[in-house]
C-alpha cells in the first residue's frame, strides 16, 4: 500500500503570500504575515465588539470592553504562539499557549457567575465571555471564516432564541423568598399560589445568615396548572403585604429583552 502525503496550504498562508507578493515591500521582514496579524487584531475587536455589545444592552456587569479585551488578549497569544520564539520554531508546540488561555478565560467567566441558592445568574455572559475567547484565539490563528461564522451563530443565539426562553419559562417560575428566620410562609405561599392558579413544587428550606441575621431563604418551583403564564407580579405583590418577606427573586424567568 502507497502511503501519499498530502501538503495542504491554509487560508491564512494565501493571504499573506498574496501580500508579501504584492506590495514588493522587500528586506528579511515577512510584511505579509505582519499584515495579516494587524487584520487578525482588527478583526477581532469588530467580533467580539459585535457580542459585547449585546451583552451591553442587557445590562451585564461584563460588556462591550470586556468581551473586546479578552478577545483581543487571546488573539496577541495565539499569535505569539505561532509567529513567536522563532529560534524554537522546529519543535514548538502552538497548542501550548491555547491550553493556557482556556484554563485562565474559563476562571474570569466564573466571575460573572452569580450563585444563589439554586439559581444561578450570570452564565449566558460567562459563555460569551468564554466564546470571545475563542473567537479571539481563531482570529490569532488566522481562521477568519471561522471566527466570523462563530459571531454569526452565537449572535443568532443570543437575539433570536430569547423567545424560546421565554416560551418556556413563562408557566414554569423559580421562585426564592427570603423572610425572617421565624416566619410561618408556606401556608401562605400555597394560599397565593392557588389564587394564580398554580402548584407548588420542589421545596427546599435554607437558614443562612446575612449582616449578621438569620434568614429563611426558601426555594420552589411555580408551575402554572394549564400551562399559561404566571402572574409573578401579583404573587410577588401578595407576599410582600405579609410583612415578613425581605426578598423575592425569580431567576428563570425572561422577561422579553
């Protein structure tokens, strides 16, 4: 059997043959990859600018800047990977250095992750986050298709399946309240919940202690008996009248933005 080696010639190396061709620059200095660098960076704030923004207008603690500066650092890395340390080119390993942005990006998405006894805030923008990363790391590495595709896709994402969840979530709420530490509200979450014409499932009770106090943080799920939406407004409304409630939140649900 004939073993054939197949030499195959990237996107990223056209361009900048096309370049070092054409503008007969001259000298030692590869102009073309140079060049294809400055777009690599370019490009990269354009992208993730495009996803930051996004995250901007709804409001989250990380946006337009931090999207571009994460993708824009991980971009100068995978370049420095491959165009860097010229003198160990034969037996560098590229891959190094993108094992490394993923780990470091992977613990700052973590900061924008909010945890709050089951509900979770926060992890649509650490994906993003995580996503600028990588689009920032193909760019680098001189996939621009690839980098364009993947802002494409996440933007679609992030737009147009915001009905979806709110589709879904609408006759499904979780709910947490937190009241006094001796407060009796069950009974009345159950009273409430039968006016809107919901159940109650999936209970847990949590003491925790906040400034110093104790406080009951209940959690549960409201599901809506024929499937419609819930009026979380006029429940949250009806619990904050006992007087003994301190906070509500519903982190599921989508509120059309």
């Amino acid at each position: 059997m004939n073993l054939h080696t197949f030499s195959v010639t990237t996107i990223d190396q056209n361009i900048a043959d096309w370049f070092n061709s054409n503008f007969g620059l001259g000298g030692d200095w590869a102009w073309g990859n140079l060049i294809l660098c400055v777009i690599a960076l370019i490009l990269t704030v354009a992208l993730t600018g495009i996803i930051g923004y996004e995250r901007e207008k709804k409001g989250r603690t990380a946006g337009l800047r931090t999207h571009i500066i994460v993708g824009v650092g991980s971009c100068i890395i995978m370049i420095i990977s491959i165009y860097g340390f010229p003198q160990f080119a034969a037996g560098r390993d590229v891959a190094r250095l993108a094992a490394g942005i993923v780990t470091g990006v992977g613990f700052l998405g973590a900061g924008t992750i909010i945890h709050n006894n089951g509900g979770v805030k926060g992890l649509t923008t650490a994906s993003t986050i995580w996503l600028a990363m990588a689009i920032g790391m193909a760019c680098g590495s001189m996939n621009f298709l690839l980098a364009i595709a993947a802002m494409l896709v996440v933007l679609f994402v992030l737009i147009f399946f915001r009905r979806f969840e709110i589709r879904i979530t609408r006759s499904s709420a979780f709910v947490i309240v937190s009241c006094k530490s001796d407060a009796s509200i069950m009974k009345d979450v159950l009273v409430f919940a039968s006016r809107i014409n919901c159940d109650v499932e999936f209970v847990r009770n949590d003491l925790i202690s906040k400034n110093g106090e104790e406080v009951l943080d209940i959690s549960f799920k409201l599901i809506n008996k024929d499937n419609l939406p819930i009026d979380t407004d006029l429940f949250k409304k009806e619990l904050f009248a006992t007087g003994y409630v301190l906070n509500i939140e519903t982190p599921n649900l989508h509120k059309g933005y």
